[in-house]
C-alpha cells in the first residue's frame, strides 16, 4: 500500500452540551423546561459508577425524587428558607422561583432529603436527556436545575465536593465526588446529516488529499490514504460490494489503525478515495465527544444504519431521540434487587459449565473454552432477559444455531460500511442473506411469543413495586418493562429492546472471559496462583460466589478489566458528527485544536487507547496489578491520568481513567449492563479457577486473533481442564509486582504512604 500525508479540516462552533428538545415558542422557555429532564431516572434505583458534574457557577443544590419529597435547607445572610416541593405534582409559580433563585444563589445551601436513589451515575447525567414537555408542563426552571447535583444518599463535603453515604452495598456506590460532565443544552436539536453534507464532505476531502487544504485553511491532521489495494480485482470487488472496510483495508482494521497511530500519532484521517473516517487516539478528544458533548451532537451515525435492520430501534442503534425514551424505561430494570438475584442465575448456569468440564475432564479431551463462554453466557442473556432457557451449554438446537448465524452477521455489518443487504432482493438472492432471513424470522417468531405471553399475563405495577417484588418464577427484564405501569410499550418496542440486549450483552462477556482465561494461562505461574488463592480462599468450600464475595474478589475483577484493556470489546467506538465541532488539542500537535465537519463519521480507537504507551506502563504486558498504581502523563495536554482512589463499583471506569480505558464506552450512551457483564464474568470465572487448572492443547500463539464486533480467537481456545482443589502458595507475587516498581506494597507510592 502507498501512503500520502496532507491535511484535514473542519469548521467549528463551540462544544455544547448534552439534550433533547421538542417544539417551544421560544428559546429561553426551552431552556428553562429542562429542570425535570433528570427526574424519570432519578428514581429509586441503586447504580454504581461515579459521574462529572455540572460545570455551574452556583454551589446551590437541589434533590429531586420521584417516591418523596424533598425538603431544601439554605441559609443565606442568617436567613432560614424551608419549603417541602414535590417534584411531580406541585408546580413552582413565579414567586416561588424567585425565592428559590434568590436563596440558591448562596453558598451554604444544603439539602436533606429521603427515598431517592440512583444506580449508574451516567443515568444522571441520561436523565437530562428526558423531555422539555415533563419540564414544561411541571414548571420547573432550567436556570435553577442547572446547578443541581444532589440526589439521596449524597452528603455535602466540607470543602463543597459530594460524596454518598455509607451503604452495606459501598461496592456498587461511589464513595468519592460526584460529578457530572454536563453542560447547558443545545438550543436546537441538530438536523441528521443530509446529501448535501455527505457531498461536501466528499469534495473537500478530494481537495485536501491533492494538496488544496492549505489553500482552503483546512487544519493540518495527518491524512492516509489508501491509494492501491494489493489483492485481486476479484476480492477487492466482493471486499466493495460487502463493505468490507478490513478487506479494503489490508486487514483487521483495529490492527490497521493500530499500526497508523504509531506512525501519525493521536489523530489522523484515514480515506478510502474521498470517504474519510477521523480517527481518535487521544483520551481527550474522546472524552470530548463522550461526555462532554450531546449525543445528538455525536450520533452512532455509520454504526446505527448498520444495525438498524437487526436491532430495530433498540438502545444502539436508536436516534437520541427514540433512545433517551427507551434509556429511561430500560434503567430501572437494572435495580439492586435484580442484580442480587442476577448472581443466583450466574451461579446455575456456572454449575452446566462446572458439570460439562467435569465429563470432558475425565475424557482428557481437549474443549474450546471459547465456544463454552460463548455457551453460558448465551444462556444466562436468555433466562435473564426474556426467560427463555436457549440450553446451549448442554445442547445444540436450531434456534441457538440461528442466533449464533445472526450473531455473526451482525458483526459483520458492524465492520461494512456499505449497507449490501439494502441491495435489491439481497435477501433472496444473496445466499448469506437468505439465510439470515429465515434465521431472523424464526427468532422474531420466539420472541412474538415471549411478548405476547408477558403483555397477556400484565400485571401493572410502579417502579418502585417492582423492585421489591419477589417475581422468582420469571425475574426477566422483559417482564420487568412490561408491567411497568405508565409505559406505553408495544411489541415492536419490546422486540428491539430485546434483541439489543441479547446481541450485546452475549458476545462482549464471552469475549471477556475467553481472554482473561488464555492471557491467565500463558503468564507468570505466580499470577494465575494468587488469582487462585484469592478465589478458594474467598469462597472457603463454597461452590459459587455471592454478592459480597464478588467485592472481595478484587484481583479477580483486575484480572478481567485488564483482558478488557488488552482485548476491548468493541475494538471501535463509532460516532459521527452532526453539528460542526472543535476538538480540543490533547496529546496532538495542534495547539489550536482540530475542527470537525458536519457530517463527519469518527472511529475512536479503544484499542489504540487501551495500549498506549503515552498512556499506560509497558502497555502491551497483561499486568492485573497495573489497576492499584496510579499513572499520569503530563504531555498529553487536558489528560488527568489514572487514579485508583477514584475507582468506585466493580471496576475502574472512565472516570478514574479519563478516558484512556473505555471497556462500555462512555458518557450517556455508555452501555447500561456494565456492572452485569462484570458480576456475570466474575462469577462465571471464580467457578471455574475454584475447580480448574488450564493448559493449552498447542501453543498460545496458534490461538490467533480476528474481529468482528468483538474481537475472537481464530483457532478457539482449546485447553484440557484439569481437576484441582486447595489454596496455592503464592509466596506475596501480587505485592513484589508494586515493590518492582518501586511502590508500597498496595501500589501507592511510597511517598504517601509515609505520609
């Protein structure tokens, strides 16, 4: 392949901040009905990640609940002001907000309030996202809102930062500050991106590519072009035709962009004659279209079309107008209740897989342990989801069959950027495509029926109702959305809730533990032992875990979020912008910063982030321990590096990261299962190391690498499992690998531990 530098470009308008909107005569009102955009979410639902907050100029607070009311305490010049509010039903005239914006202008302002909680953070920052109309028609004002940041179970700092209260459940809660990253809301939605975008676009890429950028003031970003395919004419044809992007390309893209951030650095614009892709490298940069930006700024755009036709209007692909609807109906299905009989579910799929190994262990016969996770991770989405036992850790069948075709073929698509099944009849002609057509016709059929059953059996009921029902004979989120009394839910809604839940929530997990098991097997034996250690001693006899053996099992997790740094699913994170944007400077050279088009499609690559050595310490070693070390780098300008006293939940997210580790994204459409997949993978593999030794049948490197949406092994993992029982010796591994670096013995520099 030849290769050409010139320049990329972008006009630019001020970053703006995260929103929807509906129809207003005016656009202070619109603005000023944004108060109760937090209140559908902020429910009484236990989350479990720290958030940013509001970059407001007042310190006021203010607690709203959707269970209670809220009782604000502020003293200002010696002054008491008491006034009970309930949020849903009492509307605030005039006089009141007068009050309140005179009173809340004050420093001292604090809040007592009860009964609300909230789960992920995020979904704070999601619940700005809910209608103007719930705003307007409770008369609450933006200005006011703006300032907000307390919800129950949050106290006030002295030094004006606010922390959760204790809890039995500390594990889920974030017990440093609580933030959020939102700003004021555009004032107008965006328009999707037209023809007329899409052509500009294509003309000043074709321009810049021949050396007019400079002529035309386009930022200077470094541009790759791909300018000669070396293959066949027939491949490149089909490669074309099937939008292939890694045939085009040379090969797995994520290794491609990989190999191009080497050479170009924290931004380049990679093209494909005059389509381009902006590709993103930085954590700054990716924090800004993440978090810092609407995603009606920054759409899924490329990926959305793609997957459309599988997932509907599901979470993923749904347009941020369909989507904060579907967020605010999906969230209080993952309740702490829930999650808690979530792990009883873990723990009997984990006992098929414990008695499958237990059979072929004995037959010394090797087994893929990826197509086992694959396996119970399928069944464990299927009961939890839409109650429906697939079985296929214990049998094959048509129908997991077909969701395995589906799987497949939605991952391909998500690596096309030609849409070939829109083509005409391609679902009668093209053999791939027929085949997904009966394969999507006989899962559509199963979950009619699934529906249908649920809509019939209805029992409606509030959140809150729901959270504390005992529903042990179905716990499904499916039956969870529909007895959600208030939510105008129709099959077609619940269709493509539910196969979004079940295509993304089964191969990510899978892919996990498929690469924490082969990085585990091949490392210093130290390191598998003390993994091992920590398990059989957490678990003294038990056969499973429960919920505050998951907490204790910190090495473990460590063990996991570290495969997912190594092997991050999805390698890719697909945006595209709908507004002209200006990216701050980050790591790059480009002290002024790079501008965006409208129009433009964005690969942020978490691979590339993941193992960046601007980033991490020797970020190609699997290296559990690196998560108990603090990391900062300061050239890469805006970057606040990596904290472990800033983790909170289950793992180290991208708030303690800022960006350099993504593993479900971020910001608002960061994927709300997290803190499932993490339980799932966590006691799905503490069953299997309680057990288990694992050699490899070959060579690790005989494994292989591909991806789709997930990254895969070529070959499968292929191990024989291995019967084993006792607690290893482990003679301090864990520690000395801190003590190497010269660090305390807990990974903090030995400076602050004197002190």
């Amino acid at each position: 392949m030849k290769f050409a530098r010139t320049s990329m470009e972008a006009l630019s308008l001020s970053p703006s901040s995260s929103s929807s909107a509906a129809n207003s005569k005016s656009k202070k009102n619109m603005s000023r009905t944004m108060a109760l955009c937090m209140l559908p979410l902020l429910l009484n639902i236990n989350w479990v990640q720290e958030a940013e907050g509001f970059q407001a100029t007042n310190t006021g607070s203010y607690l709203t609940s959707r269970r209670a009311t809220a009782t604000v305490e502020a003293n200002k010049k010696s002054r008491s002001y008491h006034r009970p509010l309930n949020v849903l039903s009492d509307k605030i005239d005039e006089a009141t907000k007068e009050e309140l914006e005179k009173t809340f202008n004050g420093p001292s302002a604090t809040i007592i309030g009860d009964g609300a909680e909230i789960l992920d953070p995020s979904t704070y920052e999601a619940a700005l996202l809910n209608s103007w109309d719930e705003g307007r028609q409770n008369g609450f004002d933006w200005e006011i809102e703006k300032m907000r940041r307390t919800v129950s179970g949050l106290q006030q700092n002295a030094d004006g930062s606010w922390a959760r209260r204790p809890s039995i459940f500390d594990f889920l809660v974030s017990k440093s500050e609580f933030s959020t990253a939102t700003a004021r809301p555009l004032d107008e939605p965006p328009k999707p991106v037209e023809i007329t975008d899409v052509m500009y676009l294509f003309l000043t890429n074709t321009l810049r590519q021949v050396g007019f950028g400079d002529a035309l003031g386009l930022a200077k970003v470094p541009d790759v072009v791909i300018q000669k395919y070396e293959g066949s004419f027939f491949s490149f044809i089909k490669g074309a035709l099937g939008g292939d992007l890694q045939t085009l390309a040379g090969g797995p893209l994520f290794l491609l962009l990989a190999k191009y951030y080497q050479e170009y650095g924290p931004i380049f614009n990679l093209s494909f004659g005059p389509k381009s892709f902006l590709v993103i490298n930085d954590p700054v940069m990716a924090r800004h279209i993440l978090r810092e930006s609407s995603p009606e700024q920054y759409c899924k755009g490329m990926l959305a079309e793609i997957l459309e036709p599988i997932m509907g209007e599901g979470l993923i692909p749904a347009d941020p107008k369909t989507w904060k609807v579907r967020r605010r109906a999906i969230v209080p299905g993952f309740h702490r209740r829930w999650l808690n009989r979530m792990i009883v579910l873990f723990g009997d799929c984990g006992d098929r897989l414990i008695d499958d190994l237990a059979v072929r262990s004995k037959k010394k016969t090797a087994v893929d342990m990826e197509e086992r996770f694959c396996s119970v991770t399928l069944d464990i989405i299927g009961k939890s989801v839409f109650n429906y036992d697939f079985g296929s850790t214990t049998k094959e069948s048509p129908v997991v069959k077909a969701v395995y075709r589906v799987l497949r073929e939605a991952e391909h698509r998500s690596s096309s950027f030609i849409p070939y099944w829109n083509l005409p009849y391609a679902d009668k002609w093209m053999g791939g495509q027929v085949e997904f057509r009966r394969d999507m016709t006989m899962l559509d059929d199963i979950l009619a029926n699934l529906i249908n059953r649920a809509v019939e059996t209805r029992k409606e009921a509030t959140v809150e109702e729901l959270e504390e029902r005992d529903n042990a004979s179905d716990p499904s989120l499916l039956r969870f959305l529909a007895d959600m009394r208030g939510e105008d839910l129709t099959s077609k809604v619940l269709r493509d809730d539910l196969m979004t839940m079940l295509i993304a929530g089964h191969e990510t997990t899978a892919a996990m533990l498929t690469w924490t098991l082969f990085e585990l097997s091949q490392a210093d034996p130290g390191m598998m032992k003390e993994i091992q250690a920590e398990v059989r001693t957490v678990l003294d006899g038990k056969d499973r875990p429960d919920y505050d053996d998951i907490v204790a099992m910190k090495k473990l997790r460590y063990s996991l979020i570290e495969a997912l740094r190594l092997y991050p699913e999805p390698p890719i994170l697909i945006r595209r912008a709908r507004t002209a944007d200006s990216l701050p400077p980050g790591g790059s050279s480009l002290r002024d910063g790079v501008k965006v088009l409208r129009g433009t499609d964005i690969f942020i690559s978490t691979w590339n982030l993941h193992r960046s050595p601007e980033l991490w310490d020797n970020p190609e070693k699997f290296d559990p321990t690196r998560w108990e070390r603090p990391f900062k780098n300061p050239s890469v300008t805006g970057w606040n590096g990596y904290n472990p006293e800033k983790v909170t939940g289950l793992y180290p997210n991208e708030i303690a990261t800022d960006c350099a580790f993504l593993p479900f994204g971020g910001g608002q459409r960061k994927c709300v299962g997290d803190q499932f997949a993490m339980m799932e993978a966590t006691v799905t593999m503490s069953m299997l190391l309680n057990k288990y030794d694992f050699d490899f049948s070959g060579k690790p490197e005989d494994v292989g690498m591909k991806t789709g949406a997930t990254i895969h092994t070529v070959n499968g993992l292929n191990m024989y499992p291995r019967e084993s029982s006792g607690v290893p010796e482990t003679n301090g591994w864990w520690e000395l690998q801190h003590l190497k670096k010269g660090m305390s013995a807990t990974g903090m520099p030995i400076s602050s531990t004197i002190e």
